[in-house]
C-alpha cells in the first residue's frame, strides 16, 4: 500500500470514529438514560458518593488482603532467605574444607612421590656403587668387599630415610669354602672401617681421618688392629627367630645369601655370614623368601610392611642403635648429643617398617647381567610421614595401603605423624573425600611387579577427620541468618509506617475521586462515561494484523512488544499472533542442479564461497526487484513477492528476478571455476514458480521468524524439483498471471506432463527471456554487472594473460577457465616454494643450464629413474621461524605469463579423448590439492612452537616441503599428457614406435614425462625454472619427485604394482619402525605416500559422490567403445564392463582407501574415500547390469 493509501484510509477510519461518536451522543441527549433513570446534570449527588463508598469500600476489602498478604510474605520470605544464608555459608564452609583439604593431600602427595623417589634412587645408586667397585677393582662375586661400605651407605640411609641399609651376596654351594676363608680378614677390614667412621661421625669434632683403600686387603696401619665386632667364620644355616632371639646354627652347604655388610655397623655380629634363606620366621611367613623374589622381578620391589620388620632391625642394630637411627630421622637429636628416654619414649620403633630390597648385578649389560646379591632397606613407615603438614593443621588420616597385606593407619598432626593401628581406621563420614597416591611410575616393569608374589605396590589413602574439618567451621551461618531475619523484621515494619501514610494519601484521593465522579455524571452520560473508564490494553498494540506484519518486517524480525523487564515472552504468548493471509503472491524456489555432486569434492571453505557469491548476488537483486527473501535451505533460495507489501505484478517482477537469477548463475559460475575449480562452471539452478495465496506470519518463540505456509509453497517446491538445470519451470496459475499482464511471449509450453507428488498431472511452462523489452534488458545488464563485478575483478588480470595465450592455441572457453584454475592453484604453491627458499637464504640461486641439459640429455629411460626413497629435507626449525608469508611474496609477472604459457601448451598437448583429457587431469589436479590439504597433524596435545616439527615428522615431511607439493600437482596436470586413448598393451600389441622407444613398459606414462619435461627446458621458460628450483639438489628433486608420481599413475602393469605393494609393506611394516636409518624409513614413507596420493586422484573419482562415478565412468566407456570401434581393442567392453568394475573396487579401490586410511596421513578424507569407495560399489552392483545396458544404448544409438 502506497503512503498515500495509508494516509487516506487513516482519515477515513478517523472520520467514521467521529460520525459514531456524534451519533452516540445525539442518541443519549435524546434519551433519559440508558438504564431507565434520570442521568441529567444537576442529579443527586447522594446516588454518586453512596456508588463511589460501595466501591471504594471493595477496594479497602481488597487492600486489607493485600496489606496482609504483603506482611505474610516479607515474614515467609525473611525466614526462607535467613535459612538459605545460612545453609549457603555452610555449604560455603564445607567448600573451604574441601577445597583445603585438596591443597594438603596435594603436598602430600607431591613430597611423598618425592620420599619415595629418594629411597628408591638411593638404594639402587648402592647397589651400582658396589657393582661398578668389584668391575674397577677386578673383583669377583662373591668375592666382593667394599671397606667404605659405611661411606656409601650412609649418605644412602640420610638421603633414603632408611634406618638400616645391608648388602648380601649370593654364594652357591660350591663357592662357599672358598668365601669362608675368604671372609674372616676381609670382613674384619670393613667392620674396622666402619667402626672408625661410626666413631667419627658420632664425634663432636669433624677432623680430617685416613680412609682405608677398598681393595678388600685393607691398609698397612690397620693390619695389627683387630674390629671390636667379631663373625663367625663359615657361612651358616639358621633358625633364627626374630621375636625371641633363639637360633640354632649349622654350616651351610647349599646355595646361600649371606648377609655381608650392613649400615650401621651390625650391633650382633654373629648376624653376618648367616643365610638369610634359612630363616625360619622369615620377614614375609609363608612365602618365597623376598631375596627369591627380588631375583624373579628383577627390579627394586617393596615388601609388606610389618613389625618384623622392626623386630629384624633390633637384632641386627640392637635396640639402642635403632632407636638412635629413628630418633635422628625423626630430627629430635643432632650434633650426636645423647639421646634420652625422656624424649624418645614416644617414638615408636616396634611399628611396621617397609621393606624395599635393589638386586646386585655383575655387570652393567642388561643382557649378560647376573644377579650376585641384594641391597636390603628397611624403614619405618612413619618417618616418610613426618613433616608433611604445617603446624597446627591437624587430622588429617594416612592408610598405608599394599597389595600383600593388611593396611596400616596414620594420623598426621603438622610434623607429626602417629600410628593408629592396624586396618583402615580412618574417618568413614569423610570417605567421599579420599584421595589416593600410588608409587606405580617407579618400576620399569610394572606388570612383572603385580604378577609376582610377595612383591607388593603401595598406595597411600588420605582423608580428613572430624578435627581437621572443625577447624573451618565457625558461626558464622547463624550470626549472618540472624542479621538477615533482624533486615527483614525492619522492612516489616518499614512498611508498616509506609501503609499509614499510604493509607492517608488514598483518603484524600477517595475524596478528589468523589468530586471527580460527580462532576463527570453530572456533565456526561453514562454510555459515554463508561467508555471513559474504560480500560485500554496497550501491550497489544494498535492496528490491523498486516500492519503489525510489516512493521515486524520493517525491524528485521524483532517484536514490537519486546520490554526490558524480561517479560516479552509473556506479552507475546498473550498478544494476538502476528499473521495474515496475503491472496495474491508469486513465490520461487531456487535450487543449484549437481550441487551435491560438486560440493563432495570440494572443501567446506569452496562451498560456502560459491554459496556466500552466489546468494549474496540474489539478495542484491532481490533488493533491487522488491523481491523478499524468505530463507535459503541448503542450496535452495526461497522468494516471494506480494508479500509482505502487496503488489499488483507479482508473477512479473518474481518472473523478471527468476530469470536475472539464471543469467547471474551462468555469469558467477564461470569466473568462480577460477578459484573454485573443475566443473564449477557447469553448475546451473533450477527455478519453479508459482503464484496463489499463502499465509504468512511470525511463529514466535524461539529464533522467531518470517514464514510462509499454504498449498502454494508445496506446489513451488514441486515446480522446481520437477524442472531442468538452467531453466524456469513456472505453473499454468502464474503463466494465466503473465499473459494477463501482456508478458505471454514469455512463456513456452512444456511438451510432456508434469506428474508431481500429490499434485498429480499438471500443465507447466518453461519462462523464457527471448522477447525481453529494452528496458528490461538494460535493467537486467545494469544489475548483473553489478552484481558480478565484484567476483569478476579477482581474475581480470590473470585472465587477460590467459586469454591471449588460449587464443594462440586455439582451446576452447572451458579449457581455459580449467587452465586458469590450474595457473592459479600453482602460483600459491610457487610462492611457497619462494618462500621457503628466501628462509634459507637461496633466493637468488640459479642452477647453470649445462647441468639443467646434463639432466635433459641423460641416456636412460623414464622409468629407470624411479627411486625407492627419495630424500626430503629435513625439518630446520630456523628456517620456519624466519619464513615470510607466501602471500607477501611479490614475483615478477614474467614468472606468472610463463606459468600459463606452459599449462596452456600442457592443455594443447591432451587429445580430444572422452576419458584421458584435459579435464581429467585438471580433476586428477584438484583431488591432489584436496589430499594435500587435508593433511593433518597428530591428536598430540602440543604447544604451537614444536607443531611444525610435528607436522614434518608425522607427514614424513610433506607438509613442510612446498617443492615437494608443486611436484606432486605438477605430476597430476601433465601425467595423461598426449594420452593416445588406448591402454599401454594396445600400444605394445600394434608396435606403436613409442612402445618401442619405450621399451614396451609404461608407453604413455613415460611419454608424458619426456613431453612435459622437454617444454619445462624449453629456453622459453628460464624464469619459470628458476623459480621452481635454485640447486641442482633441489633440481633432482624435483625431477625424481614428478617421475616416481607420474609413474605411479601406470596401475596395469602388474610388476610395476607388485613392486609398489612391497615398497608399501616395506615401509609401513614392523621391521621398518625398527629401522637403524630413521631418515631413510622417513623417505621411504614420505615417497610411497606421494606415489599412492597419485594414484587415488588418478581414479579419484571411483572415490567420490556417485554421480561424479558415474560422469567419468561413462566417458570411460566411451573411450573404450570407442577404441574397440575403430579396431584398436580385441573384445567389446560392454561384455564385461560390470564384472569389471566390481574386480576393480574390490582389488584396487578399496585397498587403495585402506592404504590411504593406514598411513594415518590424510584425516578424514581417508575414511571418506573408503566410505564413497564403499558406497559405489554397493550401488554399482546393484545398478551397474542396467547402467551398462543403458550406455550400450546409447553408443549403438550414436552410432
């Protein structure tokens, strides 16, 4: 409706308003009153107050309840917000313990893991102190003494926290007369020894003292001294029971391990020289002695903690020396001050004490390693407990947890720690609190640890008591709910004070109101009063449904009545829906024909820019036409005109954008294919129109939209998915619309009946433009070179070049746009490969042409220069730090005008075959480019730094070299170069001179080759060169890069393959992860990728959506029919096309995907060339007999 409307149809409403209005007052001048009473001016003004007290007396009814209601709720409110405050600061309280708690158990953990490490590094450092002391001196076990024995392990015991560290040697049965005269003097220089250093250190003084050399022969001032502590001289058998002390001894004649050398000293000397394998109340009863464990893990293992432990400590030590050790790991006494019963009563020695047994070996290779004896360590479980906490937090619960035993329970006050008992005694009301702390990460082999018996894995368990959480708690939660109830018992009485006031100023309202009212009865009549009074609801809004729809529209979708109080959800749910019938529209649905086909093999980024050009353009024309744009579903664009605005020419203006929208298509295409590559060009939309009426309307809620409903949009729907591509498909309702409107020249009548989904027959046109007046035309020009300028500018440059050289070589305007689309995919990875080069400095290297034609001329053949590894570089992380953007790369215009000169004459050099053409190898090119864009890195959680050098190594350096890229593209471009359109072994079969030239071994491979190659040397293109390579390294490169791939392409020759499949299992294989010569395994992977990424795009498009499948299985057809037609193939294609194809997907196909998929180099590209693999096989044997049948057909029908 045009503005004038709009104001003439508003003075009209405004005029009949004032016509009622004067009707009704004329009506009630001429009457009484409306309800049979005198309702004249200067009426009693008695029937006025005694009507206002009646209802003013409702109102204070209603007050009153309020009132009540008001006090109610600030009363019930005060007491639920106090009690919420009061359990959210418990709540927050238990938080603060938790999150306390969490902080503890993580020092805990942290030093524990430390403590443990310590004891385990100490004691394994022992045992390869003594080993690495018998290989220096030449010494033989058993027969193995170290005189500084106290020395070493000493500084073992402080570092480990163990209270007593000891070393036994295994002496079998027959070596043992030779170690008990062995013994005796040795063991008395060692004792001496340690006597003197014990005596030493528990000095005041630290003074300087001769240490004996530890030879095992002691020195020349210590042979006249005799050790205070004596052995006896024979290794011995024993009973000896640790709780009682008894033993009984007997000469040992079986194989022994005798305890040797302990720290400190041994306070019973008769302890050494006993085999500690004949103890009967063994430190572990009723298993393997641990000394037969520790020879089966073959690694540091714990043992269960027990008081036997302790116990064996006492007999060794005595009980003085270990409660001295105790006490000093413990930190009670220093500077060797005497320890007294006063404060040592408390420490408890009789505890469990853990047992951590290292093996001694002979030699440091593993693999001639034997096991000569054991570095034992026992220590008290509570002295790794010390010293974790800080003073005064306290409660805090450690169960010693072990896979042998029972466990043991801990109470950790600060530094203290105090055992509880055996079990877990811990608090079980803070169970849901535990944390766990295991010591799995020190054993190399932890499975041998956990499959051994007697060997056991500790784990702490900690938890919070009682007392540790009271130390958080306070009353905090009931001072604070107490000031929130005293807040509201205020506001209580607040509003008390406000409703006496209230109360005042309502009593004087009452009274103006009384006033009011009886001036307003006396001077107007009751009718007119009550329209007075009469409540208006302005959340609904004023005015008609389509003038609520447009003002909608007019503000992009958002809702009049939305407010800022968060209530528009329920204005809106009240509110009349914003909706209306529109009778007369046009709409059109648009949809891009093969899109699906053509966006399989693209990537996300090139769809959504075709989509984002191509719509962008409609909308501009839309805009331009008045055209509204409902939506775009997918590839379908959905318009509509004559709605929301009504207009008189719908079918025509809808009729004129449909067809812009075909002409801007067309144009768009064509420029896109430039960047977006093959096929691109070949897209086209298919358009149906229909016109009728539809509803239309806002569904609200939710993401709220403008949307269309009605019959009109489903038969649309069926115009456009019952046309062709290119064409407008328009419905016999729309077509009577355009002939009204004198546009009948438009229209063509369809030849056949449209049969469409619930519609049955229907009677449609195809919209043309060929009788287009002027105007439109220039409307039409002028609009679509707005909108395509745009796309437009992006390719002029490149295209000016490309048509001058296309027009030399007499190629065709699809060709080109295929050359151009290549030109423009190898200049980015040409900048790349000049990029790379100025990282290393090499941009103004050039390789002399002798060795370019020292390379040119080399006698062999093409295929004789396929390599099993070539050698890439290697990842120089200097190099892609100081790499500039290929983007920023400016390169001389000589450069780009030899680049499309060449791929031009590539162009002009493939034949006019249906399958082996031009086109083939620019979509050969592409599905290259895709591979190598897909490329991806390792699910490796890794810092942005060492990501390119992951990337090398992962992708055996492919990503990381741009040469290596443009070859592999380069490769794609020229592989079916000259291609004849017959197999190798026709060529072969015929004695073409070329099967001859080339030895009757990949004819047409190494004939692309040699083309491609000899017009790359062609003086013509020096600069082109020069940019590709600065080197002669990088030269062979390059040439041993395209060779290997072009090969690759030859998939018949079954040596050829044979060969491949080997190089494959060589690569990928288990013996090759095992390879000495990692760079040489890295090539070899890095070459046979490239070589089968060539060949999945060569036979890309068994890979890919199954209409692409199915255009080159066709033109395959065709080009085999062909070839047997004209005499040049022994037998008909068509006979065993099918079975063909299935032995095709199944013995190539297929695991050419799987190969893809196993490198692990593509990402999800590999699943889905497996996937479509897959998939078109399956159709293909199901539909591949009628597809044969209908391509028969078809030749025999050409023919």
């Amino acid at each position: 409706m045009s503005p004038q409307e709009k104001k003439k149809t508003a003075r009209f409403a405004d005029e009949e308003d004032g016509h009622d209005l004067a009707e009704d007052c004329v009506e009630d001048r001429e009457s009484s009153s409306v309800d049979g009473t005198n309702n004249t001016p200067g009426s009693s003004k008695n029937d006025v107050r005694s009507e206002l007290q009646r209802l003013a007396g409702a109102d204070n009814r209603n007050v009153r309840i309020w009132k009540t209601m008001v006090v109610l709720s600030i009363s019930i409110a005060g007491a639920l917000v106090s009690l919420g405050i009061h359990f959210y600061l418990k709540l927050q309280e238990e938080d603060e313990i938790k999150d306390s708690f969490d902080l503890f158990a993580n020092t805990i953990e942290d030093v524990s893991k430390i403590q443990y490490k310590a004891l385990f590094d100490s004691t394994q450092g022992l045992s390869n102190t003594i080993t690495a002391e018998a290989i220096a001196l030449n010494m033989t076990f058993p027969f193995v003494t170290l005189n500084n024995f106290e020395v070493y392990a000493r500084d073992a015991r402080i570092a480990s926290k163990a209270e007593l560290l000891s070393c036994s040697l295994v002496v079998e049965a027959t070596d043992i007369p030779a170690f008990n005269q062995y013994a005796p003097p040795a063991a008395a220089a060692w004792i001496l020894t340690s006597e003197q250093l014990m005596a030493y250190y528990d000095s005041e003084g630290h003074g300087s003292m001769d240490m004996t050399p530890s030879n095992g022969s002691g020195g020349d001032d210590m042979k006249n001294m005799a050790p205070k502590t004596q052995i006896l001289p024979f290794v011995y058998d024993t009973t000896y029971n640790i709780t009682t002390g008894e033993q009984a001894i007997t000469p040992s004649s079986t194989d022994s391990e005798v305890l040797w050398q302990t720290s400190p000293l041994v306070g019973n000397g008769f302890l050494l020289m006993s085999n500690l394998l004949s103890i009967q109340a063994g430190l572990v009863p009723g298993m393997d002695s641990p000394f037969v464990t520790v020879q089966k893990t073959k690694q540091p293992t714990l043992f269960e903690p027990t008081v036997e432990n302790a116990l064996w400590v006492d007999a060794v030590l005595g009980v003085e020396v270990h409660r001295n050790a105790h006490a000093e790991l413990h930190e009670l006494v220093d500077d060797g001050s005497s320890h007294s019963d006063a404060n040592m009563d408390h420490l408890q020695i009789h505890q469990p004490h853990g047992m951590l047994l290292v093996p001694i070996v002979d030699s440091f290779d593993t693999s001639q390693a034997r096991h000569v004896g054991t570095v034992t360590a026992l220590f008290s479980l509570d002295s790794f407990l010390i010293n974790l906490l800080p003073q005064g937090v306290n409660g805090v619960f450690l169960v010693v947890k072990n896979t042998c035993g029972v466990d043991h329970t801990y109470r950790i006050d600060g530094n203290d720690a105090t055992f509880i008992g055996v079990g877990d005694l811990s608090d079980p009301d803070y169970h849901d609190m535990k944390r766990l702390i295991s010591f799995d990460e020190y054993y190399e082999n932890l499975e041998l640890q956990q499959n051994t018996m007697g060997a056991c894995l500790y784990t702490y368990q900690i938890s919070p008591s009682g007392t540790f959480a009271d130390t958080f708690r306070s009353n905090l939660p009931i001072v604070f709910a107490f000031v929130v109830a005293t807040i509201f018992v205020v506001m209580a009485f607040t509003f008390f004070i406000y409703d006496v006031f209230v109360s005042r100023r309502n009593a004087k309202v009452m009274t103006a109101a009384i006033r009011s009212t009886a001036i307003v009865s006396e001077l107007f009549p009751s009718s007119v009063r009550d329209r007075i009074y009469a409540p208006v609801d302005a959340a609904t809004g004023v005015g008609s449904s389509s003038a609520k729809l447009r003002r909608f529209m007019d503000k992009s979708g958002k809702f009049e009545d939305q407010n800022d109080e968060g209530d528009s959800d329920a204005i809106v749910l009240e509110s009349k829906p914003i909706a209306d019938l529109f009778p007369e529209t046009t709409v059109m649905f648009c949809d891009i024909a093969g899109f699906t086909a053509w966006s399989s093999v693209r990537e996300p980024s090139q769809v959504f820019t075709l989509l984002e050009t191509v719509y962008r353009a409609f909308d501009r024309m839309a805009k331009h036409r008045h055209v509204f744009k409902v939506e775009t579903v997918g590839d379908c664009y959905v318009a509509v005109a004559g709605c929301p605005n009504p207009m008189k020419n719908h079918a025509v203006v809808i009729s004129r954008f449909a067809l812009e929208c075909i002409q801007t298509m067309d144009t768009l295409t064509k420029q896109l294919e430039v960047t977006l590559g093959p096929d691109t060009g070949d897209l086209a939309v298919r358009i149906g129109v229909h016109s009728g009426p539809v509803t239309a309307g806002v569904l609200r809620g939710e993401r709220a939209r403008f949307q269309l409903f009605g019959d009109t949009m489903n038969t649309a729907a069926r115009m456009e998915s019952t046309g062709e591509r290119g064409r407008i498909q328009v419905s016999e309702e729309t077509a009577q619309l355009l002939v009204a409107a004198g546009k009948k020249h438009w229209l063509l009548q369809r030849a056949d009946i449209v049969h469409a989904k619930g519609k049955g027959a229907l009677k449609t046109f195809w919209l043309v433009d060929e009788k287009q007046s002027s105007d439109t035309r220039s409307n039409d020009a002028t609009s679509t070179e707005e909108h395509t300028n745009e796309a437009s500018n992006s390719s002029a440059h490149s295209g000016a070049h490309m048509k001058e050289s296309a027009g030399i070589l007499g190629l065709d305007s699809k060709t080109e746009r295929l050359i151009n689309w290549n030109v423009d995919v190898m200049w980015r990875l040409l900048k790349k490969v000049v990029a790379r080069r100025i990282s290393h400095g090499q941009a103004d290297l050039r390789v002399p042409r002798s060795e370019e034609e020292e390379m040119e001329n080399h006698s062999g053949s093409v295929l004789s220069e396929v390599k099993e590894i070539i050698s890439l570089p290697e990842y120089d992380a200097n190099a892609h730090k100081n790499e500039p953007d290929p983007d920023t790369i400016h390169m001389s215009d000589v450069v780009k005008k030899e680049l499309e000169d060449y791929v031009a004459s590539i162009a002009s050099m493939y034949r006019f075959n249906p399958f082996h053409s031009f086109e083939h190898a620019s979509h050969v090119t592409m599905s290259v480019v895709k591979l190598l864009s897909r490329i991806v890195a390792p699910t490796d959680e890794v810092n942005e730094d060492n990501m390119a050098s992951l990337m090398h190594d992962h992708t055996y350096g492919i990503t990381s070299d741009p040469l290596t890229q443009f070859a592999c593209v380069l490769s794609a471009l020229i592989h079916d170069a000259d291609h004849p359109g017959v197999p190798n072994a026709q060529l072969v079969a015929e004695q073409n001179h070329l099967a001859q030239f080339y030895n009757n071994q990949s004819v047409a491979e190494q004939n692309s080759v040699d083309l491609a190659w000899n017009l790359l040397m062609d003086g013509s293109f020096d600069n082109l060169r020069g940019a590709i390579y600065g080197t002669k390294p990088e030269m062979k490169r390059f040439r041993q890069l395209v060779v290997n791939s072009v090969m690759a392409t030859d998939i018949v020759d079954k040596e050829l393959k044979s060969l491949r499949n080997a190089r494959w299992e060589t690569a990928f294989s288990e013996a090759a992860a095992k390879e000495d010569n990692k760079r040489d395994a890295i090539n070899r992977k890095a070459t046979i990728v490239i070589e089968h990424l060539i060949q999945a795009s060569d036979v890309a498009h068994t890979m890919q959506h199954w209409h692409i499948y199915r255009k080159w299985n066709e033109r395959f057809f065709h080009e085999c029919y062909a070839a047997y037609k004209s005499g040049r193939a022994k037998s008909n294609p068509a006979d065993s096309w099918y079975q063909g194809e299935l032995g095709f997907f199944d013995f190539y196909i297929i695991p050419l995907a799987k190969k893809l998929k196993e490198c692990g180099v593509f990402g999800v590209s590999s699943d889905e060339y497996l996937n479509y693999a897959q998939k078109n096989r399956q159709e293909w044997e199901m539909r591949g007999k009628e597809i044969v049948a209908s391509m028969i057909e078809e030749v025999t029908r050409d023919e």
